[in-house]
C-alpha cells in the first residue's frame, strides 16, 4: 500500500485534481461567516468555478458545487447566472 500511496502522490496530474476539488468542495460543504453576504458568496462563487476550471471539470460541476455551497449557507434557490 505504501508503493501505491507514492505513485499516487507522484502524479503531478492527480495531486493538482485533489488540492483543487478538494479546495471547492470545502468551500461548497463547509461555508465560511462571510458567505453569508452577498459579497461573499460572489467570492465564493468565483473561486468555486476557479478551482473546477483548474480541475479540468466541467461547467455543471462548479454549479453543482455553487448551489451546495448555496444551500449550506441557508439560500434555497439561486438566481439563473447563465446570462453573465
């Protein structure tokens, strides 16, 4: 397990996916106090989308994870942003 723990952490691909998604993710599932503000989540957003553009993923998932980092800070629906 070990040999396979370092291949793992040599590929320089693999380790930019995690440190990124993972960044989002956080951001999505555990909000910080300033999110609450629509200055913060605008932050937030951008650097959702950030970070999955950085990940190579696709648009859908930095919506999904935008409308998760929008529904932990208690907003239940989010205005339509495709027009921006």
């Amino acid at each position: 397990m070990r040999q396979k723990a370092r291949e793992w952490e040599s590929d320089i691909e693999a380790k930019r996916w995690r440190i990124a998604m993972g960044a989002a993710a956080r951001v999505a599932i555990a909000p910080i106090p300033e999110m609450a503000s629509a200055n913060g989540f605008a932050h937030a957003r951008v650097f959702i989308n950030d970070c999955v553009v950085a990940a190579g993923e696709s648009r859908s998932t930095a919506d999904h994870l935008i409308a998760m980092a929008a529904h932990s800070i208690g907003v239940r629906s989010l205005p339509d942003f495709s027009q921006i």
